[in-house]
C-alpha cells in the first residue's frame, strides 16, 4: 500500500512502525474471509483491510481519532485471526496497538463509555478489588433486564452476566513461594499467578505447580508480580499498561539474576502474548528494553513449556475433550499443536470443533463493552463445540473459559488440569460430578 507520511511525522517511531506495517498491506482480502466481525456483519469497515484503511488515513492526515474509527476499531477484537491469515505478513497486531493508544489519546469518548472503561481498568487488573466487584455483584444482579435496555448501561448488564455466583476462596499457591521439585531437580521456572484467573480460578495456577513440580521443576510464585497489562493495552492505556510490564520486568529479573530461571510460565494465553511483547512495547525505554526483550523470550506457555519436558504416553481413559484452542494462542502465540499433543499423550480423545480459528467473543473486555457482537460469536462457537459430542472442554484461557461456560452445560477446563490429572493429580472439581471421573 502506497503512503505518504511527511518526515516530520515519521520522526515519531510510533508513526514510522505503522508506516512500514501499512506499505505490507497490498489490500488482497483475504484478512476479511477469518476475521469474526466481518464474518459477523459483513461491512467493509469491520474488516481488518477496512480498519487498515480508517487507521492509515487517521495517521497520514494527523487527524484526532472520529466516531467513526472508534466504532470500528472498538469492534476489533484483537484476536489476530487476520495476522495469521495474511499472506503478506501485515504486523495488524501493532498497527491497532498504536490507532487504539491514539485514539485515547485524541478521542473524548461519551461520559458512560469513559466511566465504564475507567472501572475496568481499575478494577480487573487487581485480585483483590476483583474479587470484591464479584461480591458486589449479587446486589446489581436484580436491576440486570433494566441495565440490559438502555445502551449506554448495557456493559453493566454484560458484567453482571458474567460474573460468576460464587468464587472460590484465595489459594495458599497464589501467595509468593518458592515450591521444591519431586526428586531429581530438572528445572527452575517463575509462574505468573495473573489477576482475574486467581480470583476466578484458582485450582488452574494450583494444578499447574503441582504437576510441574510432580515432574520434577521448582516453581516460584516471585513477590510482587502484578497484571501482565493486557487488559488496559488493549484499552490503548500505554502508560499503566507499560507501568506493569515494567513491574514485570524488575520482578522476574530479579528472580532471574537470584536462582536462574529455564522459563516464565504463563496459564492464561492472553497475558503470554502481552508478555511475550514486553520487548517490543519496552523497545524505546533504554532502561527496560534489553531486560524486556529478555524476559520476553523466557515467557512460555504452560503447554509449551511441558511439551519440552517429554511426558510418557498414558493409557487411553475414554474422555472425550474439544479443544478450543483460544484466539492468543493460536494467532497471538501461534501454539497449534502442543496443547492437543499433550492431552492426547495424556490419554484424551481430542476433537477440534469446526470454525476453530473464529473467536469464542471474550477478548478482553470485549464481551463487556461490545455485548452483542460478542454474544453471537459464543452462541456460534458453543454450537460447533456441542457438535463434538465432548465430555469435557479444554482451553488454555481464562478469558475463553468464562465467555463459554455462560453458553453450555458441558464443563470447561484448562488444559493444564487435565494434565495434572492424567499425571497423578486430582481430578478437576469440575469433572467430579460425571460419570467418567
Ligand atoms: S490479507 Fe494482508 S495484505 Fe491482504 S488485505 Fe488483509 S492485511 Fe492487507
Ligand atoms: S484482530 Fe480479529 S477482529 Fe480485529 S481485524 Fe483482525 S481478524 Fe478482525
């Protein structure tokens, strides 16, 4: 795609990224055949070529951000579907990065809309007022339908919809901890505990060090981890969203340089590719960059990490689990095959549901913010997860957890639980229940 930024714009290594990432873009299409929203409403504008466009006009013009790019780029669901798809390697994760930093940067957003994102942003990225908001939530339960009618107090119909009934108490694994390995020690790594999957589901961190360290690596829970900054990147919140990474970076650093770490393991897939971006979104920080860049080639998925450790094969157990494999993993990460791999050594009879590269409508906030985009994206993706007649769901995103479990009765897990189960942990809580446990 031909540009025309000035020098002076392209002095801003922001601009000079998204200048290189729009020339890759020769306006082919193909984007728009995988990308949900389009697939969802079929308009131009809401496809990745489309919103390519409505960026580079944004940018190349020096123009503030309108109502009409906001709607189109809020639409976006960041799920990367379109990176994986693109046979001209268009960067689209970054260029959005940038128009959403943008576009809160240039844009006053209507007074609801800014309130809700400011709830959110200081809300989700902390355990313990989380944890708090989901109490709270039982008491706005009630006024849910009245919420649902008016559009600009719909996100508060959508919290309320999703936040669970009840929560588990705090783990004892959630605190900062040294865990020894069984036996002969074969590795060392740091865990990222996160902030919403504690709060929602603790027994995901707990299944995970127990089997890691069952396999022989010590697992360290470091002091003072806080959220990867997913949540208000994806906002276009740059400065709190660096503001984690750059706690990240000094925590596992830290840990780095006291024990030595083989890896950082991350269990929700949207904060591994946050993370494994820390070197990029640090890259013009001269104190953070190297350390970042660092820590991002440590960050490992759980399944990644295990599939290096070369698990015995186990006997088959007549479980049958559907896979989803969760939009930051496969687009973001582009781990594909090792969750599967893992479960089916494991002794799982894996099925992959249909349309597997669409998004479940989680993302983020998404499913808060844009309610009924979201809402048909679950409805279609429970229906192709149904057709494979699973005992049992498996994912590797607490995102995708909740999103699915509001849209079918067929319990859903992380996939690091399976694990730990078929290599002699508990059988999930979920799973206790059924038959087959
Ligand atoms: S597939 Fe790639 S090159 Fe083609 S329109 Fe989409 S982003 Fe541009
Ligand atoms: S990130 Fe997903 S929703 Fe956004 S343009 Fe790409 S495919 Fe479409």
């Amino acid at each position: 795609m031909q540009t025309n930024f000035t020098p002076a714009q392209l002095a801003d290594p922001h601009v000079a990224e998204s200048e290189q990432i729009l020339r890759k873009c020769v306006h082919c299409g193909f984007c728009t055949a995988t990308c949900p929203t389009y697939v969802t409403l079929g308009n131009e504008l809401d496809s990745p070529r489309g919103r390519i466009y409505l960026i580079k006009d944004m940018l190349e013009n020096g123009r503030p951000a309108d109502a009409e790019v906001v709607t189109h780029i809020d639409r976006c669901l960041s799920c990367l579907a379109c990176v994986t798809t693109c046979p001209s390697g268009v960067d689209y994760m970054h260029l959005v990065d940038h128009a959403r930093a943008h576009i809160e940067k240039t844009y006053k957003r209507p007074f609801m809309n800014r309130l809700v994102r400011a709830i959110l942003a200081a809300v989700l990225p902390y355990p313990d007022r989380f944890r708090l908001a989901i109490k709270l939530s039982s008491v706005g339960r009630p006024f849910a339908g009245f919420l649902q009618h008016s559009p600009a107090l719909k996100p508060f119909a959508a919290m309320l919809a999703l936040a669970p009934r009840h929560i588990p108490p705090a783990s004892i694994y959630a605190a900062p901890a040294s865990h020894a390995a069984a036996g002969e020690k074969r590795g060392r790594v740091a865990i990222l505990t996160g902030c919403a999957q504690p709060a929602l589901d603790p027994g995901i961190n707990e299944a995970t060090i127990k089997l890691l360290t069952r396999l022989g690596v010590e697992v360290v829970v470091p002091e003072g981890e806080s959220c990867c900054g997913s949540l208000v990147h994806h906002m276009g919140r740059e400065e709190q969203a660096l503001a984690s990474a750059r706690a990240n970076v000094d925590v596992w650093t830290g840990e780095l340089e006291k024990g030595g770490l083989d890896a950082i393991i991350i269990t929700a897939s949207g904060c591994g590719t946050t993370i494994k971006d820390y070197g990029h979104m640090l890259r013009l920080d001269p104190a953070y960059a190297e350390k970042a860049a660092r820590i991002s080639s440590l960050a490992k998925d759980v399944t990644e990490y295990l599939a290096s450790l070369d698990l015995p094969a186990q006997m088959p157990k007549g479980v049958i689990v559907a896979y989803h494999s969760a939009c930051s993993m496969q687009h973001g990460q582009r781990i594909t095959m090792a969750p599967k791999q893992l479960l089916k050594a494991a002794g799982f009879n894996v099925r992959d549901p249909a349309e597997g590269h669409l998004c479940c409508g989680s993302a983020g906030t998404y499913n808060i913010m844009q309610s009924d985009i979201s809402e048909a994206l679950k409805t279609r993706k429970v229906r192709n997860i149904e057709a494979t007649k699973p005992h049992v769901i498996a994912t590797g995103n607490i995102g995708c957890m909740m999103q699915i479990t509001t849209g079918t009765a067929i319990p859903i897990v992380h996939t690091v639980q399976l694990l730990d189960w078929a290599y002699g942990g508990d059988v999930p809580e979920k799973l206790k229940d059924l038959p087959l446990a």
